[in-house]
C-alpha cells in the first residue's frame, strides 16, 4: 500500500507518518523542502511547493497512492490534483478560520473582531459564510466544498477534519513559548485579560494524529464526514498558563485586566490569552463514529511540549517567535501593570466608599434545630 502525505514536517505531521509505517504504508511525502525533519529513510521525499497546481502536477505525473493526507498547501488545490490518483483522501483545515465569528485571519488584529459563538460547536453550526468578511475563512470553506464536492462525484472516499489549536513539538509558530520564554527570562507577573476564564480547544499534534488514524483505520464509517478534532478536555487559558508554571516549577502573578477596559491596539501579553470569548469545539461526532480517545493526556502532553522547546528554544527575535505574534515587550507589560495596579487600587477605595447594599446570602433550604420545627 502506498500514502502521500502532503506537508508534514509540522507538528502533527511525524505522528501521521509514523502511524502509515506501523500500518505498513509506503509514505511518500510532499513538501517545499525548506524545513527538513529526522524522518525514517524509506520515506520518499517529493519536493513541490503545494501551493500551485502546476508544481502539484509536475511532481505527481506517472504516481498514483492508496491514501493521501492533505495536511498542508492550497487544499483545494490539492483537491484537484489528486483526482485520479488515489481512492481516498483525508484532508486537513483549521477550524478558527471556519466557525462564524472565530476568528477574521486577515485583521491584523483579529481578537478585537471576533463574535460571541456557541459553547461547545458542532459540525454543522454557523459557519463562516458571509461573502466579503474574511478572504482567507473564503478560502477555507472553499476547500471544504471542494473536497466533498468531489466525494459526492466519487472521485475518491474523503474525509475532512478541522483542526483546533494545535501544538507540540516543532510548530511554526507555538503559542506555549510565550509562557516558556517569559518564565526563562525571569518575569514573576503576567498580564491575563479577563483574569484568563478565556476556554480554548487544544489539540497535542499526537492525539490529533491518532484522530487521523482512526479514519484511516475507518474508511467506511468515516466516509464523506468532517469532523471536528482536539483533546477531549479543554482548558482555560489560565490553567494552561498554570500547567506550564507547574512543569517549569514556577508561579506567575496574574494581572487580571478586564477585556472591556483594554485600549485599542492593545498586546502586551501572550496572543491566545487576548482571545475574548470561548472557542471550543464538540467532538462527540468523532468519538461516537469512530472511537476518539485522547491518547496523552493534556497534563503530560503540556509537560512534553514544554520540555521539548526547553531543549528546542526559540532563537529571540527569529522567524518562529515571530510567528506567535508576541512582540515580548516587557518594558511595555510593566508600565500597564503599573497603570493598572494604580488605577485598581485607587477603584478600590473608591468603591469601598459605596453604599451598603444590605444583601446578605442564606442557604435556602430549611435547617431546622429540632423536630418538629417546619419554619
């Protein structure tokens, strides 16, 4: 049996090819070649930048595969330049772009534009539709109709899935870094708006590659599906950021600024934490069609990401860090944190000033202190 893996140098990537070898696949894989990754060496390197449907054609002319996984490149692109050369496809998009009012890609700052959604969201909620609102979530839902589109002509068996915020080791961009980063430079406060109540579905690149195996492993049950994938147990920001102190045995002091008093163009804390409302994705399709289980748990998969960027760190100022959209400011956080802590403790005060509003709670059932007593 023969699998294309389009990309895969990624996070996920390693996982998904490791879990074709253990099924027996012969993987080929297909990639611009600009970052190259320790792979077993019967994986078969295809140089190609998956971003033009000519270089697509030119590197697949004569090949044909058993399986292709599309997780990177122009997917409907890739959608295309398969047909004929494979009887199955799983393909890969992220769902942030997808749900409507998510996340607008191409703001440039787009958690100041995102909309209140519905907690957790399934396959089938809003989508991202509206024509003109984001050229990028366009595209995206674009690709979508372009793979199951094809699925209905029977082109090939597809399979869809929507990725959360994924990470792990080798990510373009981690967001754990700013966390990592801040505690190896020696800061002890962090700015968390809204005190990080903030839930975020995750996905650690190992449990969503088994998600992938499980519609490998799948084909029919999983045929012309999408799916929603992440780890089964979400997290706050907060309890992320806490989870990441506990591996480098370390304890911020958050600064809890509310969102509603953050001046525009604010980002003097870490990109995931300005996220204003929920995004969390229901996986009760993917666990009851196919089985899903987390197989690390958020804990140990936190504790081995850190680790690995422990001894992977990110060159200051590099293109990865870039990628986070941190801009690591600190001298910019500690003059909000001393804006704020000023403006806090004199609201205070001021508040302490306040009328005496007589509230005063009591349990509400009856707790009587002899028989008899029914008041």
């Amino acid at each position: 049996m023969k699998a294309l893996v389009v990309g895969g140098t990624g996070s996920t990537g390693p996982y998904i090819i490791d879990g074709l070898l253990k099924r027996g696949y012969e993987v080929t894989m297909l990639h611009r070649g600009v970052h190259e990754i320790e792979l077993p060496q019967e994986v078969e390197h295809l140089h190609a930048d998956p971003h033009w449907m000519e270089n697509l054609k030119q590197a697949l002319e004569g090949k044909s595969f058993d399986l292709a996984v599309s997780i990177y490149g122009r997917l409907r692109l890739i959608a295309e330049a398969i047909k004929g050369r494979t009887p199955r496809l799983i393909s890969v998009g992220g769902a942030l772009a997808v749900y409507k009012g998510w996340l607008p890609v191409t703001e440039t700052q787009p958690w100041y534009h995102m909309e209140e959604s519905r907690v957790p969201v399934k396959e089938d909620d809003d989508l991202a539709t509206a024509p003109g609102a984001d050229h990028f979530t366009e595209r995206v839902r674009e690709a979508e109709r372009v793979v199951m589109q094809a699925h209905r002509e029977g082109h090939y068996n597809a399979t869809h899935f929507r990725y959360p915020i994924v990470y792990g080791p080798r990510h373009i961009g981690p967001p754990e870094w700013s966390i990592v980063r801040r505690i190896r430079d020696g800061r002890r406060q962090l700015i968390v708006p809204g005190g990080g109540m903030t839930l975020l579905s995750r996905g650690f690149a190992e449990n969503i590659a088994h998600g992938i195996m499980l519609a490998v492993d799948n084909s029919a049950a999983s045929a012309g599906q999408t799916y929603n994938i992440c780890d089964d147990r979400v997290v706050s920001n907060r309890e992320w950021i806490r989870l990441i102190d506990q591996v480098m045995n370390h304890e911020f002091e958050f600064i809890e600024i509310p969102f509603e008093v953050l001046p525009s163009g604010f980002h003097a804390a870490p990109t995931q934490t300005l996220f204003p409302y929920h995004r969390v994705m229901d996986i009760t399709k993917i666990k009851q069609q196919l089985g899903y289980l987390d197989v690390v748990s958020s804990e140990r998969a936190i504790e081995l990401t850190v680790k690995w960027y422990l001894e992977n760190p990110l060159p200051p100022g590099g293109e990865l860090e870039k990628n986070t959209g941190d801009p690591f400011d600190y001298a910019g956080e500690d003059r909000f944190i001393q804006i704020y802590s000023t403006a806090r403790d004199q609201l205070r005060q001021e508040l302490a000033q306040g009328p005496d509003t007589g509230t005063v709670w009591r349990h509400p059932y009856a707790h009587p202190q002899k028989r008899g007593d029914l008041k």
